[in-house]
C-alpha cells in the first residue's frame, strides 16, 4: 500500500472538535479532554513518520487518542481509591428480600440502530453517564463504549472479575432508570 501524505497543519481544523467531543464524553473534564487532545496532536507529530497508510489520517489519530485517553485512565488509576458501593437511598435496585424486583423495570422496544441516531436519548445518557459515580462511569465507559478487555480493567483498576461485574451491573441499572426518568415517551421514539 502507498503511503499517504500527512498534512499535520490541518489536523486541528479538521479533526480537533471531533477529538475533543469524543474525550469530553469519556473524561468528563473539559480541561483534562483538551489537554488529552494536545497530547494526543503532539504525539502524532513526533510519530509521523511512522504513519504507514493503512488507515485514514482521521482513524490513525483516533487511535493514538484512545490510547492517550486510556493514559489518562491509569494515571487517574494510580492516585485514587475508590469506593464500589452506593449509599442506600441511590441504590437504583429495588428488589424483594427474596431477590425478584418489586417494580419491573420498562420495556423499551427500541431497534438499536434507530435509537443509536436519536439526538435526545443520546443527551440523556450523556447526562445519565455525568450522574454515575465515577468509577462506575469510567469502568462503563472503558468496558461498554470502548470495548476494553475485561482483564486490563480489573488490572487497570485493581479489582477482581466478580468485582467488575457487580460494578457493570449496577452502572447499567442505573443507567436504566436514570434514561427511564430523564428520557420521556420511551414508546413513542423511532
């Protein structure tokens, strides 16, 4: 395969609001999202020569950037303890002391890909997303969004697998029934 021209002095044009957006969402930070994406630009002009043209210029900075935003992760990793449980009166379970639900969560009757192309659910999860607890946001946004293999998080994060579990459970019902109280007319969306 040829390989293709690079125009580094493009690439904030071009490509810096999408990177930031696509930050923003995982780091929630703006600050740390435009510093990552610095990073991220500068890393790229150092590699450039390494640019083989295997993929689009936009793909290859990609990739740097979620590299750069996993970084990011395990520094964040290294200075904090964090605490897996949730206070009582925010525990988004409501079951019966013999383990059934004692409200059924709603049936939403979405088709995936037409729900994916709507602009309201895709605000209210971000917004679901910024009210989790941050480790249940980051463990979620690195297993669920950026497919990160299960063992790196748990080595990542130091927990174990049963550990990572009980945190996705508890992040996707949350999530569940923040979207179930944020986002209305769930029945009514196509």
């Amino acid at each position: 395969m040829n390989k293709q021209s690079i125009d580094a002095s493009q690439w904030v044009d071009r490509y810096g609001d999408l990177m930031y957006r696509f930050t923003l969402v995982r780091v929630k930070d703006p600050g740390i999202a435009e510093e990552i994406v610095q990073v991220t630009f500068f890393a790229a002009l150092q590699s450039v020569h390494s640019f083989a043209g295997r993929s689009s210029e936009k793909s290859w900075l990609f990739g740097i950037l979620k590299h750069k935003i996993l970084d990011h992760f395990r520094e964040v990793k290294k200075n904090r303890i964090y605490d897996t449980s949730l206070p009582e009166d925010q525990d988004p379970f409501e079951y019966d002391p013999s383990g059934h639900w004692r409200k059924m969560p709603q049936n939403w009757n979405l088709d995936p890909e037409k729900a994916s192309e709507n602009q309201a659910l895709t605000e209210a999860l971000a917004r679901c997303l910024d009210d989790l607890p941050e480790k249940f946001r980051e463990v979620f946004v690195l297993k669920e969004i950026e497919g990160l293999d299960s063992e790196q998080i748990c080595n990542d994060f130091n927990i174990k697998p049963t550990n990572l579990w009980v945190i996705l459970h508890r992040a996707r019902n949350k999530l569940k029934k923040c979207l179930e109280t944020h986002w209305f007319d769930l029945e009514g969306q196509d």
